[in-house]
C-alpha cells in the first residue's frame, strides 16, 4: 500500500488487478511451489513486487511477468537489491513462452483472473520443464480445475489440467489480502506435474468434446467434422456406450479416444 501511495497507482479493474499484500501468503505459496535454490520461477502479474520479491529470496532466478508500465518504478523500488529478478513487460497472453532464458522450472503467481485458466493450461505443454505450480486463482477457477467426472463444472480444463498434474494443496484466500478486495472469492492451489502435457491431438478433441455440454459425445465430435459412425464405432471398442456423455468419462480415456481415432488437430 505505501509502495502504490508513494507512487500515485491506482490498480486498474480493466487489466483484473487486485494487488496482494500479504507477505506470509506470498511465503506459503512460495513453500508450496517447493521453490528453492536451484529452480527458475515464472511469475505472472508480477503488480508492486510482494510475492516477486518472496521469490527472488528463494530462486535462482525469476521472470516477473507484468503488463502495466505504470507500475515500473513500484516495481523497481520493490526489487532494488535483488540481481536475480527479470522483469518482462508485455501480455503474458503474447509471451513466447518457450523462449525464456533460463527456461522455468517452476510457475509461482497471483494470476489476474482473466487469464488464469489460458495461462495455466498453455504451461502444461509449452513448458515442458515446469514441475511445480502454485498460484492465487478464483475460487471457482481452481473449482474448475479439480473437478471430478460428472460435476457441474467438470469440462475440458479439468481434463487437460488432471491429465498432466495432481493437486497437492488448496487453501481459500480471503478477499482482504488484495487491494483493491475482488468481488469474487479466491484460493490458492498446488499442483504437481505427474505427466506431459497433452499434445494437439488429445487438446483438440478435448475442446470438441466440450463444446456443446448438452451433447452426447459421439455429436460432438460428429459436430467438429468426424463420421458420427466412426465415433460410435471407436466408442465401442472402448466399452463405452453410444449415448455417454463427454463430462462422464474420466480424464484418461479421452487420449485413448484421441488414439482410436487417429484424431488430428
């Protein structure tokens, strides 16, 4: 707060920020991402500093992420004394990811909640040596993502997030750790890669399959361009009935379908 007054920022609604003050949740999400010593940390939205300078503290090296140039000297002032800290302005939505230098092992942030889910999920596969996560999402964001097959909002984030990682901690968030407070409630969630992330085949049937939740799964793809016979015929094979519906089938069987299918992008 003294470093926003001290620079005359006010957080803009338009970009989602809802800067964290917390220094102890900055430390536990820290811990939670098990950073140490050794790892590279990519932080998204990296705001006046709080969480990145916890990470500066426990990595080798850090990529602040931050879209908004009003918030440099902050950000600057912040950081002064830490030689480990890039700062990267641009849309993390834009970022050629694949090209950091180092490359991350670790994702550590307090993800505007726009971006949280396209962020996240763009990890899994475009950065292949990311280990760990942790980060400050919208309840029903990390809601979304843990959800298990049948769940209201069981769907294609789910899926592609528990094909590639397992949760190891959720806590919520109260909304008197950010400034300004969100209108939503928030949580903070780890997760472990236990896989790589899914290839274009397996991403883009997932996506079709989702597309239209009151579908049966065979009119879905059927939708997306594949001989519904095709998709019966393969659904068969995998001792699934011709009427199942996409967010009844575990995350698993959806690349042995990919397979099946010889589904292309």
């Amino acid at each position: 707060m003294r470093l926003l007054a001290a620079h005359g920022i006010r957080p803009d609604p338009e970009l989602g920020q809802h800067f964290l003050l917390d220094e102890n949740l900055a430390d536990l999400a820290v811990r939670e991402g098990r950073v140490g010593p050794d790892d590279v940390v990519l932080e998204i939205g990296a705001g006046v500093g709080v969480l990145t300078a916890a990470l500066a503290r426990a990595a080798a090296h850090v990529h602040a992420v931050e879209l908004d140039r009003r918030l440099e000297p902050a950000l600057a002032e912040a950081l002064a004394g830490y030689r480990n800290v890039e700062v990267v302005w641009a849309d993390a939505l834009r970022l050629p990811l694949e090209e950091l230098d180092p490359p991350p092992t670790r994702l550590v942030a307090n993800l505007p909640y726009a971006i949280a889910t396209p962020v996240v999920l763009d990890s899994l596969w475009r950065l292949p040596g990311v280990e760990r996560w942790a980060v400050m999402v919208q309840r029903e964001v990390a809601d979304r993502w843990t959800a298990p097959p049948g769940s209201r909002v069981y769907g294609a984030p789910s899926v592609l997030v528990q094909l590639t990682t397992e949760l190891t901690f959720r806590r919520a968030v109260g909304r008197e750790v950010f400034i300004p407070r969100p209108h939503v409630d928030s949580a903070l969630v780890a997760l472990l890669r236990v896989a790589p992330g899914p290839g274009p085949a397996v991403r883009s049937l997932v996506r079709a399959a989702f597309a239209a939740r009151r579908k049966t799964l065979a009119n879905a793809l059927a939708a997306a361009g594949r001989p519904k016979g095709e998709v019966l015929a393969a659904l068969e094979r995998l001792g699934l009935p011709p009427d199942v519906r996409p967010e009844a089938l575990p995350p698993r069987v959806f690349p042995r379908l990919a397979e099946e299918l010889r589904w292309t992008p």
